[in-house]
C-alpha cells in the first residue's frame, strides 16, 4: 500500500524522497513566479453587448448616479488595460476616458467609471441613463454595439 501511494505521489509530484527512505530533500513543486497577464490593446473599433446596472461607488474611485452618462467596462479589459499595474484600481489610466459607442444608428459618448465582471471583454454596461439613450431598460441587452476609446488630446488613444 505504502509503496503504490509512494508511486502516486513520484507520477503526481516528482517526490523521490519517499522511495528513498525520505532522506532526500523533497522537490520543489511550488514556484514562486509571479503569472503576469499581457495587456489589451484597447485601440480601434470594438463590438459587444450593452447592458445597465444601477452605478454607486465605481471602480474608478468616485460615486456616480443613474443618471450619469457612464460606463464600466469588462473586468478583463479593465484588468489588463495598458499602464495599469494592477494595484490602486482607482489610478488605472482607463478612468475617465470617454467611449464613443453607436447602436441601432445613435451614438452616443460615456465615461469610463469602472469595471463589470459579468462582461465579455468588449462588452459595455451602463448607467440607465446612457442605456435608454438607445432601448428602453425593459430591453435589458443590446447586441453588436460598435464602439472605440475616443482620442485624447495629443492624438493618443
């Protein structure tokens, strides 16, 4: 019995000491790297699903209201947008950039406030407000809205 789990635990972990009547020092089998995630490039034009939510205290650091022409983007592309080290969500330097998003052949202009978690990468959701601007709320999900990161000052997006 002793030596099957032995075998189990040499396949499983790589751990020799057991067959070695534990005088061996055991494998290492954890590591301590960090798993680093690569960064989205936000730029161009994106399509997703739009959809609302009642806002309060964003990830962004500030307080919005229902009737705020806002947005909180995906948790994913919040997560890794560039510069964004990943610590102090308020400092992420999506904050306060201004999406341009058209659906059904309106467009309309939002703020980035903060992050969704239920939400596909470019998928966008909105204060009720910026929604109704394109269905009724009872809508709940629009699909194919094409939207993109306006250009700030400088031409950079």
């Amino acid at each position: 019995m002793l030596s099957k789990l032995a075998a189990v635990l040499t396949t499983v972990f790589g751990v020799t000491f057991w067959l070695n009547g534990g005088n061996d020092a055991p494998a290492n089998i954890i590591s301590n790297s960090v798993i680093t995630t690569s960064s989205i490039d936000p730029s161009g034009t994106h399509v997703g699903d739009l959809t609302y939510y009642t806002p309060g205290l964003g990830a962004c650091g500030r307080t919005n209201a229902p009737t705020d022409m806002i947005a909180a983007i995906s948790h994913k592309l919040f997560d890794n947008y560039p510069g964004y080290d990943g610590t102090n969500p308020n400092n992420n330097p999506v904050c306060g950039r201004t999406a341009v998003v058209t659906h059904g052949g309106k467009t309309i202009r939002v703020k980035v406030v903060d992050r969704c978690e239920a939400c596909d990468l470019w998928d966008l959701d909105f204060s009720p407000t910026a929604f109704e601007k394109f269905a009724p709320l009872g809508v709940g999900r629009l699909h194919g809205a094409k939207w993109y990161f306006h250009k700030r000052s400088g031409g950079s997006d």
